[in-house]
C-alpha cells in the first residue's frame, strides 16, 4: 500500500521512427524521511537501415539510498543491460552502387553476413553497496562492495568470439 508521508513520482516516454524503431522508457522514485528509491528502465530496438543491421538494448536499473540510523546509510544499486545488434559488414564500391542497403554478400568460401548470423551481443550484470558512517568528532567510514558479470559473443566473418568476465 502507499504510504502517506511518501512522494512517488513516475513517468513513460515512448518513441518511434523509421526501419520500425521504438524507444520506450520509464522510471518511478520513490521519496520519504527514510531516503529513496529509484527504479529506471530502457528498451530500444530497430530493423536498421541495412540488411542484418537489426538491434535492441534493454536496460534496468534499481538504486536505493536509505538512512539505518541518525548515522548510517546504505547506498545499493543493481544494473541489468542486455545488448545485441547485428553487424552487416563492409561492402566494395560496386556492391554499394548496386545496393547500399545490402549486407555483406558471400565472397568466395566466406558466407555472407546474414547467414553467418553476424552480431554482437553482451548481458551484464552490475551490483554495488556501500555503507557510509559517521562516528562522531570528524571520523567517518565508507565501506563497499561491487562486482559485475559480462557475456559476450560475436561471431564474426574470420573469428568467432565468446567471453565471460567476472
């Protein structure tokens, strides 16, 4: 339920354009003697212009900032991005005047862009916290944590590529 004493405040933009592109986005903060909340969120996507030129981002990202005493407060924040667009790869003079909107034909034994599924795409995950104390007489102390996750793959025309880091 919502409490009284509390200030929530909250909005959603969208947008939209050529090759089908959508930005939609949104946030609500929340407000009270306590500290505050905030949780704020992205989604943006297109066919794109050439072929396999196709993406999306997805992003969410909660923070809180919340007072535990007269002289503690703990600071949290937590991020979510999921990336992926397609690479349609580099074309010569002539395929560009025959087409500019083409992806990467097949040349020779290498497959072209599109059917070698040609992209990049990366999920992370960031967490952080950190706990601020006062203790009196001009001594504080700041204390905190933070680690990320990131997976990436991108198969590509002469490499493949996929990674984890910690």
């Amino acid at each position: 339920s919502l409490q009284p004493d509390t200030l929530y405040i909250a909005g959603v933009n969208v947008t939209g354009g050529q090759y089908r592109s959508l930005n939609l986005s949104g946030y609500m903060n929340i407000k009270s003697d306590g500290g505050y909340s905030s949780i704020q969120f992205n989604r943006q996507s297109s066919d794109g212009y050439r072929d396999q030129s196709a993406m999306y981002r997805n992003a969410v990202h909660i923070s809180s900032s919340q007072k535990l005493s007269e002289k503690n407060l703990l600071r949290t924040n937590l991020l979510y991005s999921d990336y992926y667009y397609q690479t349609p790869g580099g074309l010569t003079k002539a395929e560009m005047d025959a087409d500019p909107a083409q992806s990467r034909p097949q040349a020779g034994s290498s497959p072209s862009a599109k059917a070698q599924r040609a992209a990049i795409y990366l999920q992370m995950i960031y967490a952080s916290a950190s706990l601020y104390s006062d203790w009196g007489k001009g001594f504080s102390n700041l204390t905190g944590i933070s680690g990320d996750i990131e997976k990436f793959k991108n198969p590509a025309i002469r490499n493949y590529e996929r990674k984890a880091e910690n």
